[in-house]
C-alpha cells in the first residue's frame, strides 16, 4: 500500500515537471556516468563499516580470553579472522543480493507504472548503528559469558557468533512485524524518542568512538579528519573523486608514508607494511556463505531473554529510520510502498542472520541526494557486485591492511553525525532537554565497553548503560510528555519502566525471571536491585497521577497539557515526522559526501531564522 496524499502527489508531479523527465520508457534503461559515482559512494561507506565491524568484532571475541592463562593469542586471532571473513562477512553476500534486487525491482516497477526513467533505487546496506550496538551489546556479552564458563576459544567464539546471528534473526522478525503496521510504529512511543535512541549510538560508536581514531595519532590522524571538514562543510570540490573516497586516499597517504604501520609501535602491524598486505592476502580465497545450523533454534529463547533490551529497541529504531528513508524518497518524487519496504527490510535482516552475520541492513538515508547525482538502477547492482566480490574472496582483509583506522574513521563520523543531524530535525524545539538527557544512557553504554572496570568502581553508570536503547526510550518519552504536561501518558511510561526493572531488563547486567536478587544480594546492594528501580518508577507513576488530578481540578500552579497532534492519526504524525526530518535546512553532509562537485545551493542564505526553506532549494536538497 503506498503511503499517497493528495500533498504527496501535487509535489511529486511539480518534481517531475521541473526536472522535465521523459514519460515514455525506453526498451533498455540508458546508463548514466553518475551511476558510477554513487556505487563509489555507497562501496567506500560499505568498506569503511566493514573495515570497523572487523575491528570491533575480533576485540570483543579476543578480550575476554586474553587473561586466560595457556591461550595462545596468535592462534586465538588466526580462528577468529577465518570466523569474521568466512562466515560473518560472507554471509552478507545472500541479502546484499537479495535486498539490492528486491529494491532493484521496486524502481523497476515503479518506472512501468509512472512511465517515466527518472527513479533512483532505494539505496541499501547494513544497518550501521545496530550492527555496533549487537556488536558490543550482544556478542561482546556472549563472548564473556563464554569465557566465564569455561569454554575453550574455539567454542566461545563460535558461541558468540551463533548468539549475534540468532539476536539478529528475532531483530528481523521484530522488524518484520513492525512493516506491516507501516506508520503506525510511530504510536510505539513518540517519534523522537526512537530517533534519539538511534542518534545515542550515531553519538557515540559511530562519533567519539571514530574521533578517538584520529586523535590516537595526532601525526596522522589529523589530516584526513581536516579534508571531511573542508569537504564535507566547507564546499570545496574533490573532483573527479568524490568526498568520501579523497578522505580514504588522503588517510592511507598518510599511514603509508609515515612508514610506521598501523596501529602504531605494535611489532606486528595488521597495516600500514609490505608484510602486512602480504599477510592479508592469505585470506584470499572463495567463501561460501553458512546456513545457521538447527542448534542454533533451540537457544532463541534464551538469546531474547537476555538481549530483549538491545533486539526490541534496534528493530523498532530501525524500522521508523526506513521509514523517514522512504519518506525522503517520496519528496524527491519516487513513491515507494511504505509497509512493502519496511517488510522487505526486516526481511533482509532474516537472511542475513540465516546465512551468518550478525549484521542487519536497512534503506539508506540520502536517496534524494543519489537521485540528484544521476543514480537509477545500476549504481545499486554496481555496489553489490562490488561488496560481494570483496566479501566472497576474502579482500576485505586486503582493504585493513592498505586503509588505516583514520582514513574510515572521517566517513563513519560523519555518518553518526549526519544520524543526530535527523534525529535533532525530529525534536520539537521545547523537547530538546528531554532528547539530550535520552543520550546519556547510551553515553554510558559506551563508556562501560571501553572501561572494563566501570560496574565496580561506577556503578551507577552501570546501572544507566544496562538496557540503554530502552533506558533512553523510557526517558526521552517521559521527558517530552512531561515538557507537554501530559501526565498520563508520562505515568504510563513510569509503568512500564517499573515493570521493565522490577524483571532486571533495565538497570541490571542480566534479567532475573526468578526473583532470586529482585531484592539485592550479597555483592549487590539494595539501591541497585530490581526492586529499588521498581520503587523508583512507581513513585514516579504516583507523582505523574497526583499532578494529573490537580491538572484536573484546575490548580493554576499545574497548567493544562499541550497537545498538538491528533493521537489518533498515525499516518498524520509519521508524515509530520518525516517532513521534518526531510525538509528542514540541512548542513547537507550528505549532498558533500557523495557529490565530487558543489551541492545545488550550497551556501545560498535560506533563511536567516533557520526556518521554512523555499520551493526552489527543496527541489535540489531532501
């Protein structure tokens, strides 16, 4: 069913109208060299997550066995690279091919019913920031698990492996689920409060996490972290390369040179060195994808009762971030069904958790911008043939060895940033206390996964980073009906947080059905309990009620809420939401990263009080 106001229509036949497209269709879709420079886009920004998840990935398998005493730690690093590059990266390949042709198709359908050329593909990939937060969410917490109960290295890395495809398998079907409601998931919790969740992580695995790289070696680090500035902000052209690809050219210019290697003083370089590059090619070889085995059923429950608070939050984020892409799309006149993509999304994360990667994938924001550089069609089967070459040989070993952390690092920074960019779009001015109080949680998160000694000495900012997708969902929903003196709702929220504590899925490292610490035990207190967090939210609840009566009663010191969307129009409010995301004067970080050349307008003062643009610049921009 395609999502189609009448304000939908008129805008898109004025778009049409003004890029004067042909209407009649040709009998072979002609190729444009633009095609070309956002397969490029896509491929690098592909590469750059790729490059991270390997990193991440083998540091939380390794971690745990570090301190264990006879592990050999070559042979430990050997068969966790033939785990990443032979099965996790691999299986990539099945829903790359699948998503890309399914959406591939949609244009394909939609250029027969318009009659028309002009429309660009969905651009499609892996889901950034949940493939960082089942990285360190999921998998970190199953390779400790492992470790702690004395499996052997080879058992726990598969046992980690096998608990992030299975989270990720429930986190498709969740997203699933999800589509078929279509815009309806906006009246989960408010808008905002989702697109905060998904800004905590743009915040702090794909921001502080990346700038980190750079500044590690301040001799080399800085300067391809300055070229996405001037590039990226500064309007200034890197053609014929685009943006993205001159911050990978100049990061590795910098590593190579120094004559160094990477990471810096290590007596075995992973990059950076002939016998580095030597080295990652004996992982070239043809992997095939491998299927999760029928064992790997059985501990769903298991998995979802211990990740219940990372799967449940990334499904939910990132079905109303497709949702948001596709409205994008719609302003830049392409019409895609809202619920056939937001199936076809958690679809995609289905397959690509049946062949072995806990990564999921999702529609990319910027089709407006692909659109705009000439991409149709074949820049989306350019960019997977592209991966799946890289994935199904092994190279991508190869792309670790020339690339060092700083010249991924930018990309992936800037993509966090331009995430919060549209998260902040989403947030009502009133509201933006209750959006920065929703980072800190996942700020928290952060810190503990790279502070291993953080639950003993902090333990209050444990406390905050257990369940902190939920935790800053419950917080920013509380804060922004509280903002708005909506009390009830603000109560019910309180509800539901109690009930989440009082069962150990917030503020505890590990859910307790039992009830056997529900009250604390000998190494925890009863401040950091289930049953004190339970009692907190619940005298939360009674001070929403209390206010709520006297709101009623007309007590001048409790004004009467603020409402200004109709409850019971979701597909009013999920437009709303998307038109704020999307049409707002952007810093176009996109428009830089994937254009060569100097984005329509840029420059150009909109409006000096940041307010509604005109009809000309909204043409150009999403």
């Amino acid at each position: 069913q395609t999502f189609s106001t009448p304000a939908c229509r008129h805008r898109r036949c004025e778009i049409r109208a003004r890029m004067g497209e042909e209407m009649e269709m040709p009998r072979c879709l002609p190729f444009n060299p633009g095609e070309i420079n956002c397969a490029l886009t896509l491929l690098c920004q592909m590469i750059g997550n790729i490059i991270a998840f390997i990193g991440a990935t083998s540091m939380v398998m390794s971690t745990p066995y570090k301190d264990v005493a006879g592990i050999d730690e070559a042979q430990m690093n050997i068969f966790i690279n033939d785990v990443i590059y032979s099965k996790i990266v691999t299986g990539m390949c099945g829903t790359m091919i699948f998503g890309n042709t399914y959406y591939a198709w949609m244009a394909y359908r939609m250029m027969k019913k318009e009659k028309t050329t002009n429309v660009c593909t969905l651009p499609y990939g892996i889901n950034t920031p949940a493939a960082f937060a089942f990285i360190f969410g999921v998998i970190a917490k199953a390779a400790k698990e492992a470790a702690a109960t004395g499996m052997s290295v080879e058992e726990g890395v598969l046992y980690a492996w096998r608990v992030g495809c299975v989270a990720n398998l429930v986190s498709g079907f969740i997203a699933t689920l999800c589509g078929f409601a279509g815009p309806l998931i906006v009246k989960v919790a408010p808008a905002a409060s989702l697109m905060v969740a998904l800004a905590g992580l743009g915040f702090t695995y794909l921001g502080i996490g990346q700038i980190i790289a750079c500044f590690e070696v301040g001799h080399l680090g800085l300067l391809p972290l300055g070229v996405a500035l001037i590039t990226f902000f500064g309007d200034v052209k890197t053609s014929p390369l685009p943006a993205a690809v001159m911050v990978m050219v100049v990061g590795s210019l910098t590593g190579w040179l120094s004559f160094e290697g990477w990471p810096e003083g290590d007596p075995f370089p992973s990059g950076g060195t002939p016998e580095a590059v030597k080295e990652s090619f004996s992982h070239f070889s043809f992997y095939f994808p491998s299927v999760l085995g029928p064992d790997s059923f059985k501990v769903i429950p298991a998995v979802l009762m211990k990740n219940l608070a990372v799967i449940l939050p990334v499904a939910l984020v990132g079905a109303v971030n497709t949702l948001v892409s596709v409205y994008a799309a719609h302003s830049a006149g392409d019409m895609y069904p809202i619920r056939e993509c937001l199936i076809v999304d958690g679809l995609t994360t289905v397959v690509a958790a049946l062949f072995g990667s806990p990564f999921g994938t999702c529609v990319y924001c910027g089709h407006p911008q692909f659109k705009q550089q000439g991409g149709k069609i074949y820049y989306s089967f350019l960019n997977c043939i592209g991966f799946c070459f890289l994935a199904s040989t092994g190279l991508f070993a190869a792309c670790n060895a020339l690339i060092p952390p700083w010249g991924i690092a930018p990309i992936i920074l800037f993509v966090g940033l331009a995430i919060n960019q549209d998260a902040f779009n989403v947030v009502e001015s009133r509201h933006i206390p209750a959006a920065i109080v929703g980072l800190f949680p996942q700020t928290a998160d952060w810190i503990l996964s790279i502070w291993p000694g953080a639950p003993e000495s902090k333990p209050g900012l444990a406390a905050m980073s257990y369940g902190a997708l939920v935790v800053c969902i419950i917080w920013t929903s509380m804060g922004i009906f509280l903002i708005d003196r909506r009390f009830v709702q603000a109560g019910i929220w309180a509800m539901v947080a109690s009930c989440l504590a009082g069962l150990g899925l917030i503020h505890q490292a590990e859910a307790d059905l039992t009830f056997k610490t529900y009250s604390g035990s000998a190494t925890q207190p009863f401040g950091r309990s289930p049953a004190a967090f339970q009692l907190g939210y619940m005298t939360l609840a009674l001070l929403f009620g209390v206010l709520r009566i006297l709101q009623n009663c007309g007590c001048s010191r409790v004004p009467p809420e603020r409402k200004e969307v109709d409850d019971n129009d979701a597909e009013k409010e999920a437009e709303e939401v998307a038109e704020r995301c999307n049409e707002r004067p952007q810093t176009r970080i996109f428009d830089a990263m994937m254009s060569n050349e100097i984005a329509a307008g840029y420059g150009e003062q909109e409006d000096s009080e940041g307010g509604e643009s005109t009809d000309d610049g909204d043409v150009g921009r999403p």
